[in-house]
C-alpha cells in the first residue's frame, strides 16, 4: 500500500512540474508581442473617475484583466494581496460599464484600482492578446517583467521586489 502511495505521488509530482515548465514556456511565447517600451503613462483615470498619478519613484504593476476570464478571476486575490504592499494598476478590458466592473469588485471583496479600458485604448497600446497579462516596471519605468496568464501570490512578490 505504502509503495502504491509513494508512486502516485511521484506521478502527481511530476505532472505538475511539466505542466508548469509547459505553462511559463507558453506564458513566454505568448508574451513575444507585447509591449516592450518604457511606461510612458503619467495618470490613469479610475473607475471612480479619480486620477491615478503614476509615482515616480516607485515600481508598478499594471495587470490587465476581465470579468469574463475565469483565470483573472482566479488570480484577483492575487492581485489584492500585493496591491496592499506595491503600487498597482489594473485595467478591466471588454467588462462592460463602470458598475458592471464595481459590482464585479464588490461581489468578489477586490479593492485594488481599476481602469475601464472600454474602448481597448490601453489594450492596444499594451498589445494585449491574452488575459490576465501583467507587466512589472522598475522606479525609472522601465519593463523589467511581463507575464501572460495565471501569476502566484509569490511570484508577484518576487517580481516587484527583484524590480526596486
């Protein structure tokens, strides 16, 4: 019984490193395209019609996401969590009006700030193709890492300090 154990775990081990070693090469093909250029945005105007100056002597996260992609929605905690620590930026794309967006937010507790990118303004200039797609610029604005699809809570953190 013990030695049956031992070999699915072994299995199930192993599976999941392919999967991840599939995933990132995936993730970095995809992200071949995307926009490599400093960030040149100064402010963002949010959900709640606000501006969001962008700081300058700070690292940024800029995630772009959608209320109708079920990964996005596996990674808004993800989100969260760090937006608590980092300077974050997140921009909603084909999600509908400012209230579908809120209540969106509101029904899953997310607090980080939003951008209705409704006119795929930001999504073309980004290049995005592919939801979630994050990308993590250093204090001077420069790209230090773009990620397209799923980004764990560590991976985030590691990310955002690796760009101070």
């Amino acid at each position: 019984m013990k030695d049956k154990i031992k070999k699915y775990l072994k299995e199930i081990i192993k599976f999941v490193i392919i999967l991840a070693i599939i995933l990132n090469i995936v993730s970095y093909f995809k992200s071949q395209d995307l926009n490599k250029e400093k960030l040149t945005e100064q402010s963002f105007k949010l959900l709640d019609n606000t501006r969001y100056t962008v700081p300058n002597d700070k690292p940024i996260l800029v995630h772009f996401w959608a209320t109708w992609c079920p990964t996005c929605k596996i990674e808004a905690s993800n989100i969260e969590k760090i937006s608590k620590e980092y300077e974050v930026i997140t921009i909603a794309s084909q999600s509908g009006s400012k209230e579908e967006i809120q209540k969106y937010l509101d029904e899953h507790n997310l607090t980080f700030k939003v951008v209705n990118d409704i006119d795929g303004q930001y999504s073309n200039k980004f290049n995005i193709q592919v939801f979630p797609t994050t990308f993590i610029y250093d204090k001077n604005k420069n790209l230090k890492f773009s990620e397209v699809g799923y980004t764990s809570t560590f991976g985030l953190y590691l990310r955002m300090f690796f760009a101070q």
